[in-house]
C-alpha cells in the first residue's frame, strides 16, 4: 500500500497497529482519510479478517463513506466488515443474542411515534387522561433513566440523580413492562440492552471482544456514557482499538455527549499511544491563527496548535454594528461582494447560534432573490410554532378559514382530537358551509354536549380577541397569553419548547417591525404580506444557495466563505447554556469551517418584542486577541438604509453602492439635526438620533429613545426638540 500521500504524522497513526490509539486530529486534518487508510492497511498486512474489524460511527453517512473510501483503497468489497453507527451494531448483536435476557430475536424497534402511542396507552392503564402530560417531556425523562440505568425492577429503589414523582415511577414501569409484552426496544434500549447483555453474560462479552481484534471509532469526543460502557464491553479481551476525535469539537454536552472519554483515555487504556494531527488542510493560517486563539482558554482540553502550508490568505473580517437589522443588511452586501468575486452562492454560509437567528437573513436574501437554504432545521415560517402564531392570525381575520382551524383548534390541547375534526367537516360539507360556520349556526347536533360546549367555547375565545383595538403585534401578544399557548411552553422542561419559545419571540419581534414600517396598515393587510413571505420561503432542500444554519448543524462541513454572526453575551456564550468551555469550542467549530474568508459580527442591540435590547459583546471578542480586521463604525453609532427594490438593481450592478449609499448620507445630514444628537419627543421622551435618510418631504430620522427603543420619524411633523 502507498503512504506517500500521508504526513508524517498521519502516516505514524497508519502504521502503529499494536494496543490503545487515540488520534486527535484537529479541525480539517483528514481524519476520515487517516482512519479508512488504517482500517485498509491492517487487512492489506494480513492482520486481521474483514469481519474482525469493528468500526463505529455517529451516523448511517458517516459508515457508508468510511465503507466506500476502504473499498476503494482495497479496490474489493469489504461487506463482511462490521461499519456503522452505534445503534446499528447493537441491534445486528441483539438479533442473535437477546433470548438471553428474554426478548425474542424478531424484536420491533419503537421509533419516536411510536414512543407517544405506547405513552398514552400506559397513561390510559393509570387512568390518566394524556390530554392532561406533556409526552415529550415524560419520553425525554424516561430516556435519561435508561442511559442512568434505570430498570423497571430497580426505579424505585435506587437513587439516579433525577429528580422523579411516583407518577414518573409508576409510567416508566408500566411502558418498561409493556415494551417486554411487545417484544419492543426503543432507541435507548438498543444501546443499553447490550450492554446488559453483555453484562449478564460474561461469556457473550468475551467472544465479540475475542470476535473483534480492532475496534475503530469515530467523533470519540462526542460519546456518552452508554457508548462508553459499549466500548469497553467491546475490548476486554483484545487492546486494539483506535479512537479518533478532537476535544475542541466536543459540542454536544447537551445530548449527554461525555467530553471526559476522550480526556481520560490514557487512563482507560494503559500504554495508549496518541497522536496529533495539527496540519490542516482546509484552512488558511490566519483563520487557523484565530482559532487557536480563541481555543487556547479552554482548560479542558488536549493542548494542539493548528497549522498549514497555506501562509497565505486574508485576515479575518470583525464588524460590530448597531442592531440585528444593520448585521442582516451587511452580510447580505458581503455576499454580493463575493458573488461578484465569482464565489458561487452554494460556497457561502451563514453561522448562528440559534435557528431563532435566521429570519432577517432569510428576509433580506430573498427579497434580493438571492438563492439560499436552511440546513438542519426549518425555514423560519415553516416552524410549527411560526405556522401556529399565523394560524391565529388567520381564524381572527376570516372565522371560514378551515384549514387555519383545524391547526389550532387543539393547540394548545383542549380535548378536541382528530374524531371530533373530521366529524365536524363532514357534517359542515354536508351543509356546503365552513366548519366554524357549523359551530355558530347550529346545536351541533350530532356531537356529545361535552364535546359540543368545547368547540363553542372555542368559538367564542376566537371573537373575544380584540383585532380592532390593538396592532397585529400587540394582537399576537394577546392571543398567546390569553389561549395558554405561550404558558404552555414556559412550563415545559423540553429543550425544544425552549427553542420553540425564543422563535416566537423572533415573530413577535417581526411583527413589531411591521408595524413600525407600516403604521397604516391592519390585520388583514399583514397576512397578505405574510403569505407572500411565506411562499417564498419554500425552497426544495436540494437549493443551491447561501447555507444558513445553527453551528451545531455545520460540523463536519465546510465553505469557502463563512459568516459568523451573533458574537455578543447571551448569543454565544449563550445564557442558556452554563458550560462556557462548550460555548467556546462551538465558537472555534464555527471559525474553522472556513476555508478562504471568514467574517465575524457582532451588533449593540437585537429587537425583542416592541424594544431593542442592548447586547455587550462577546467574551471571545476580546479572547480573539486583534487577530482580525476591525471593519466596525463608529462603536457607538451606526448607519443604515433599509434595503428595497430600488436598491437591487444598484446592488445587482455595483455590490458596493449600499456602502457608498451610506458614507453619503452621514455626510448630507438635515440642516436642523444630526447624527449623534439628543433630542425629547412629546410621547417617546428623550432619545439619540442614530440615522438620518433625506427625503423630500422632511428626513427620515432613526431614534433611538430610552425608553420606547427604535422609531423611525419624519423630520417635519415629528414634535422634537434638541437635548443640549
């Protein structure tokens, strides 16, 4: 086999093949090419079998290239091999050896709906009605005393450092004892049930060990305790496993990934030997310079340093900007800046730390018609949540509006299930009227009186909400508290009802923009903007275009120009979450998926609701350590011009005409006002003037006031007077 195209330390990582190895290959480094040439070079030495091999992986993607890159190293089928994720090694293990803790071989795996069916039949058995539990959050519980150890003979005996009621108790008995009665596993059973196997059976444990003479795995930093304990069981009998990781990347402390297996591992393994990969191959060293930077604070860690033969390239991009609009409005002009420097659109993406982040993205690229996609998550009007909210909206402004009604009548839940809806169509159909139409104009007739009084009562909820009195913003408010929409969220201990919750308050926030922008208009003249916005939001998943997506969902990919936004405290490091060490490595993930440009920004305010909250910049700003071209405005003040169709044909011909467009316009200030000016307002009281767009019937000012936040006002009718 030829090694020429390995380094030297990639090629020492290849060609040790005796006991515990633990590669630490750093971001860009090939690990992949390294562990498939190693996996190729122990069946090429005759060392092993191809069904003595083991390797491991986190997804089915992962497995078929690892699979497709050995073949193709072999140039022969290595389909005797053992390569895939965790969850698939377990059950190909079970299949021949579960009877030995009572289940049969032709076992069902139970995916997630199938969770929640099983959940509300036990809920049923307590007689407890499931309208009443929040499943998910009963699911999520359950799953976290399995991967503790939890069984339905010992949950009420030993203490798992979850907090639980005898009615948690009492439902994970009765779904343990149910998923034995249908011969069923769950996803955390696959897992957890090996390794009980294994553990009761001392001679199973020994013949796979014996089985597999070299264990590989993949991504080891992202392991959790289960799949430790998996691994473990795997190599009592032989030393030989090679583990592949990077604790920088370690970012998924949430899902229960365990960053100590990968710290620990000379502990766990005697005489392991490990081995740095730190030359990379993706990017350019003044981006790998800012990484290592940023890194270096973190103390749990495998100390490396990043480098490249590429001394070459451009100095990191730093822009701190006024508001999240103004951050919007400029990396939407970087990307045309690029394009016209013949970077294809598919080569950009747009980093952010949370999916609540994407919409002014999304609304400012698609209004220039700028190709884009959202990956690993929703367009932002295509959320469930965001669908809801709309919906509401909708069944306000037109009461015929079935299909708005079928997707909020039952949220949040109100006993109303799928029977009585499609009950109520055909009998609605029956008389050529809509369904909320029915429910006005007669007894209903044909339901029980329980059922009867639970669609009036929503019937009445929808009129009773003001839509004349308030604005759609303050309406939408209204609605979510009134309907415990809003209250049901909050009180869920689900990380995604969290998540579900900060994209509401995004809508919110969108909706105030409106209102502000357009004063004028009503109810109805917001859902015709909104479902325009919405249509063009549908873009098949296979768009080429700009990638927008949460940091998490960027590792492992890369692009030639990256845009990482949100650097302030509370974005990233986020307040949520209290492990600064993990907030920092998704900081170094997010730099290094840059392979030629990257540009970083970070704004003094973001819109919640109907005000601009002030956001301090990032801890890792300063961590950065000037490492990076400071582009900023002035640190207190920045200007800004909405974009609108008149600007696009500007932008199409000239990516820099908005900049121009900008530096003029602080130049060709309002004789009266300017810039920088403290001014009172009769309603809004005392703000600073921040922008200033001439116009012919009296400037555009942009105030910011202390108390009311953002207004755009004219400078002519507004009653204003300077603050000295």
């Amino acid at each position: 086999m030829n090694l020429d195209n390995l380094n030297d330390r990639q090629r020492e990582a290849v060609e040790n093949t005796d006991g515990p190895m633990l590669i630490l290959a750093g971001a860009g480094s090939g690990k992949t090419k390294v562990l498939t040439t190693k996996i190729a070079y122990c069946l090429e030495k005759g060392l092993c079998s191809k069904y003595e091999i083991l390797a491991i992986t986190f997804t089915n993607k992962a497995a078929k290239e690892m699979k497709e890159r050995v073949e193709n190293i072999l140039q022969e089928n290595v389909d005797s091999m053992w390569i895939g994720t965790f969850h698939a090694i377990c059950s190909r293990i079970l299949r021949v050896e579960i009877e030995r803790i009572g289940f049969e071989r032709n076992f069902t795996v139970y995916d997630r709906q199938d969770q929640i069916s099983l959940v509300k039949e036990c809920l049923k058995d307590m007689g407890v009605d499931p309208k009443n539990v929040e499943i998910k959050n009963e699911i999520n519980t359950i799953s976290r005393l399995k991967n503790a150890g939890a069984t339905e003979k010992n949950i009420d005996k030993e203490d798992f450092d979850i907090s639980l009621s005898t009615f948690t108790m009492e439902l994970f008995q009765k779904y343990e004892h149910k998923l034995k009665r249908y011969n069923s596993l769950d996803f955390d059973d696959l897992i957890v049930k090996t390794n009980l196997l294994f553990e009761e059976n001392p001679d199973l444990r020994e013949k796979y060990s014996d089985r597999f003479k070299y264990v590989f795995v993949d991504e080891y930093q992202d392991t959790n305790d289960t799949q430790y304990k998996l691994i473990k069981n795997l190599v009592s009998k032989n030393d030989n496993i090679c583990c592949v990781g990077d604790s920088d990347q370690s970012i998924y402390g949430w899902r229960g990934a365990n960053i100590q297996n990968i710290q620990n591992f000379e502990k766990d393994f005697k005489n392991a030997k490990v081995i740095l990969l730190e030359q990379n191959y993706r990017s350019t060293q003044p981006i790998l310079d800012l990484a290592n930077t940023v890194i270096k604070n973190n103390s749990l860690r495998k100390d490396k340093n990043l480098w490249t033969a590429k001394n070459e390239g451009d100095m990191p991009i730093y822009r701190r900007m006024y508001s999240d609009i103004d951050e919007a409005d400029q990396v939407v002009q970087w990307i045309e800046q690029e394009r016209y420097r013949e970077n294809p659109y598919e080569e950009m993406a747009i980093l952010y730390r949370t999916n609540a982040q994407s919409r002014l993205f999304e609304e400012r690229l698609n209004r220039l018609g700028i190709p884009n996609r959202v990956v690993g998550g929703l367009k932002f009007y295509d959320r469930k949540e965001i669908k809801d909210c709309v919906s509401y909206l909708r069944i306000v402004e037109n009461l015929n509006d079935n299909m708005a009604l079928n997707r909020i009548i039952n949220e949040p839940k109100r006993g109303i299930g799928k029977t009585t809806m499609d009950k109520l169509l055909q009998c609605s159909q029956n008389r050529s009227i809509s369904m909320m139409q029915y429910i006005i104009d007669t007894d209903l007739p044909d339901f029980s009186n329980a059922t009867a009084k639970k669609l009036q009562e929503f019937y009445y909820l929808i009129k009773s909400f003001p839509k004349d009195e308030m604005n759609v913003a303050e309406l939408m408010e209204y609605i979510l508290d009134k309907t415990g929409y809003r209250a049901n969220l909050e009180k869920s201990t689900n990380r995604d009802d969290k998540t579900r919750l900060e994209n509401i308050d995004e809508y919110i926030s969108s909706l105030y923009q409106f209102v502000q922008d357009n004063p004028d208009k009503n109810l109805r003249e917001y859902l015709e903007t909104s479902s325009l916005m919405t249509d063009l939001d549908k873009t098949d998943d296979n768009t080429k275009g700009v990638s927008m997506m949460t940091i998490h969902a960027a590792k492992g990919l890369e692009f030639d120009v990256v845009f990482f936004t949100g650097l302030e405290e509370g974005t990233i490091p986020s307040r949520v979450d209290e492990d600064v060490e993990e907030e920092r490595r998704l900081c170094y993930v997010a730099i290094t998926r840059a392979r030629k440009k990257l540009y970083i920004t970070s704004v003094q305010s973001r819109r919640k609701f109907n005000e601009f909250q002030t956001k301090a910049e990032s801890r890792f700003i300063e961590e950065m350590e000037n490492k990076y071209k400071d582009e900023s405005p002035n640190k207190e003040v920045s200007f800004r011009e909405s974009f609108n169709t008149k600007v696009v044909d500007d932008y199409r011909t000239e990516a820099s005409a908005s900049i121009a467009k900008k530096q003029n316009t602080i130049t060709k200030n309002n004789e009266k006002y300017r810039a920088g000016d403290k001014v009172s307002h009769k309603k809004f009281g005392t703000g600073v003037i921040v922008g200033i767009v001439e116009k012919e019937n009296g400037d555009e000012l942009t105030i910011n006031f202390d108390k009311k936040g953002l207004k755009k006002l004219n400078s002519s009718l507004a009653p204003l007077t300077r603050v000295e």
